[in-house]
C-alpha cells in the first residue's frame, strides 16, 4: 500500500505546488502546507478557530463532511464560497490523491 | 491620576504560561504582576477551549483547559500576584533609573526592571471584513463592539454577521435603534435556535430587516459613514443608508502593539536565545506560543520550562546585589511573599 499521495496547492500567486502528501501520520492539509512552508499561518493550531487554513477545493474529490465546528468557524470567515474548506479539518486520506485546492485570500 | 503599579516582573499576558512565571519568580523571591486585555486569567484555555481535555500536562492523564488554568492560579496564589486585566498593554518606555514602564490601553503604568512577554498567540481583536476603507470609518460609524446600546438609540443600523454575538445584538438593538438591518452571507444561520427564532420572528413583524444571501462590501460617507453597499448574491449591490456598521465576525488573535517595541520578531513571533528566553532588548524576555526559536514547540509545557529558566535569568537583573541560590520545592517548601 502505497504511503503518500499528491496533492496539489496553487499559492494566492496561483503558483502551482504539487506536494508530497503522507497518508499515515495523521497529517493535515494545513499541516502539510507549513511542512513545505506555504504562506499558510495554521494561528489556532488545527482546532478550527482560526481560518488562517482556509483552502477552496478545486478538484471534485468527494471529501468528508465539515463537523459543525468547521462550519461555525467558515461562517465567521470572509472571501467564503461553495468549495471552502478549512485545511486544518483536512485530515490526509488515500482518496485524496490528485486533490487540488488554492488558498483563500488572507482576511485581517 | 493614572494609576501605578511597581514590582520586580511585569507578564504581558496572563495564560497558562505567564501564571506559571509567577510561581517559579515567587520561589525566587520576586512579586509579579500580570497584564491581559482579556477580563479574566487563562488566556485562550480560558477564551477558546475552556472544556477541552489536554494531554500533555507532565503528571496530568487529562485535564480540562479550565481546571489547569483553575488549578495553575491556586498554586500562585502564595505569591499574591498582581493583575491589571481588560486592558492591553499598549506602550513600553525605559525609564531613567533603568527600570521599564508599561503603560496600558487604559492608562496604568506598571514599573519593573523585567519584562515578561507571555502574549500567546497575541491580543485577541475583532475580525475585520475586508472593506478597503473600512479602517477609514472606525469611530466615524463603524463599530466592532456593542459597548453601550444606548449609544445606538433612534439611528439606523447594519449589523453583519450570522453567529451568537450578531443575532443577539440583532435582537437587543432592534428595540432601541430606529432601524436594524441585519446582514448575513447564507440563509441559515448557525447561532442558538431560540436567538434564530426570535430574529425570524422580528424579521417577519418588521422590527429587523433582514438581508440574507448577502455582504457589506462598501462603505461610503464624508467625515462619518452615511450609508453601505451591500452585494446580494442574486439581485446584486443597493445602498443602505445607515448611521452605523456593526460587523461582527468574532475575534482573532493579533500581536498588536508588542510589534512595534523594538523586539526582533519572525513571522508574528519574537526571537529569543533558548539560554534563557531573553529578546534582543536586555531585560525584555518571551516565554511560551509567542517566542520562536530553533526547534520551538508551541506547547504549554514547554512554556513552563521557559519561564523557569527565564526566571532565573531575571532575577539577576532584579537582584543585581544577591546571589541566586537554586533550591528544590521538596527542601524548603513554597514560602510565601508578603507584601
């Protein structure tokens, strides 16, 4: 079984990344992001309180649900949309492979 | 007059990790004093995630975010810390005789040879929509806090928001200002059922307007706001005449001041050297999630081995004339400072 997957982030300069993404450390996408020092500040810690994560899901990956947590904390976000998602609620899954997201703008 | 507070350590910050200073500067014999701009001590255990268990708290198996920070301010209690809390330490001054004056948002001057940045995360400050000119408007319209209601009595207002904090304001306000307009993005709104009830309820009698599916994306106004744009998803931008703006997003936390004092800072932390979590300015040190360094972890545990060694190193910059002689709690026991 392979161990890792690509996931791909395009930065707020739309400068593709594609990363080598660990399926078996428990890892989150926020995680990843910083791991490889993409302008991601993860300020909370991966707790959903922050937003700092907020990532739009590109690709048509079927991912799972937003906990509620995640949901209070997206409504309390801007530059929102259908695909956003916090990456730190992201936990990094074989089915992620080829996944792509882009990084929202950073709010004040 | 402004009031003053004179002591041997001055803690920005009152968490976790800023009340452990104190226990560690009281076995040394020096009296702290502790600053936050939240109300209370525990900073974000307190704030964020008081029922949250943690787990790696040397000799805890679990414990609850508030029972430490509960637990953390009995242990320090035999050193009769001061605190100077709901205010923002705002200005850091060296003083003639040498010693450090830190001034608060409201005002009180704290002097102390030692400074103790324990800020966490930083202060916690209101999220701002982003609104070029939003910044423009504060205090000439727009509001991030309901500080007093009756400020807003017989004006227009918009609140923005769909959480606890907008919806109750929403519904507070709706009786005292002349007309209340409530903006939110989506059509649900995620805040208690009873508020969402009450506020479709006032919807519905006409005592709230309510603009779901929608954003304030401007602001406009000569001197002082006059009215807001407003972007419906559907029908797309109108103009709202209003006195004021009322966005309420929660809070997130920021460095703020501590920025601009001179510390060297890497991306939102303050360099220290691990020796003893001293900053580039002699007498200033940073203990705990806002320091960086080498290897740094951002956990609480390692915030108190920080202080400790901080501690040490403070006092002999408080005590320049004493030895410092390193003892264990099980030889001679917590002696209390008297003040």
């Amino acid at each position: 079984m392979k161990d890792t997957v690509i996931i791909t982030v395009f930065d707020r300069d739309d400068q593709r990344h594609d990363l080598d993404a660990p399926t078996d450390m428990g890892m989150s996408v926020m995680e990843l992001c910083k791991s490889y020092e993409l302008p991601v500040e993860g300020t909370c810690g991966g707790m959903a309180l922050c937003a700092s994560c907020h990532v739009y899901v590109l690709s048509q990956h079927e991912l799972p649900e937003p906990t509620d947590d995640e949901l209070a904390m997206l409504d309390q976000a801007f530059f929102v949309r259908e695909n956003s998602r916090l990456g730190c609620q992201l936990k990094i899954r074989e089915e992620m492979e080829g996944l792509e997201l882009k990084l929202a703008p950073v709010s004040q | 007059m402004d009031k003053i507070i004179e002591t041997d350590i001055v803690i920005i910050g009152a968490g976790p990790v800023g009340l452990f200073a104190v226990f560690e500067a009281g076995l040394l014999k020096m009296r702290c004093h502790l600053i936050d701009v939240l109300p209370h001590p525990g900073g974000q255990l307190m704030e964020i995630y008081p029922k949250k268990p943690i787990y790696d708290i040397p000799g805890y198996p679990s414990v609850l975010a508030g029972d430490l920070v509960k637990n953390l301010m009995e242990q320090i209690l035999p050193f009769n810390p001061g605190f100077t809390l709901g205010e923002r330490a705002e200005n850091v001054e060296k003083q003639a005789d040498g010693r450090w004056c830190v001034t608060s948002s409201q005002g009180t001057k704290h002097i102390a040879p030692v400074i103790f940045v324990a800020g966490g995360l930083g202060c916690f400050e209101p999220r701002k929509p982003p609104i070029a000119n939003i910044e423009y408007f504060e205090d000439k319209g727009v509001e991030y806090f309901v500080r007093n209601p009756e400020f807003f009595k017989n004006r227009n207002v918009v609140i923005a928001g769909g959480g606890d904090s907008a919806l109750d304001w929403a519904i507070y306000l709706s009786d005292v200002a002349h007309e209340l307009s409530l903006v939110h993005r989506r059509t649900e709104f995620r805040g208690a059922p009873d508020s969402v009830e009450k506020v479709l309820e006032l919807a519905k009698s006409g005592k709230i307007k309510l603009i779901t599916n929608a954003q304030v994306v401007g602001l406009n106004g000569n001197g002082k706001l006059d009215s807001v744009v407003i972007q419906h998803d559907t029908d797309g931008e109108f103009t709202l005449n209003t006195d004021y703006f009322v966005p309420l997003f929660g809070l997130t936390p920021k460095l703020g001041p501590i920025a601009d004092w001179g510390l060297a800072v890497d991306k939102g932390a303050i360099e220290v050297n691990t020796l003893d979590y001293s900053t580039n300015v002699p007498g200033i040190y940073a203990i705990g999630d806002i320091n960086t360094y080498p290897g740094k972890l951002k956990l609480i545990l390692c915030g108190f081995h920080e202080a400790t060694l901080a501690c040490q190193s403070a006092f002999k910059m408080a005590r320049p004339d004493q030895k410092l002689s390193f003892k264990y709690t099980t030889v001679t026991g917590i002696e209390g400072l008297s003040l």
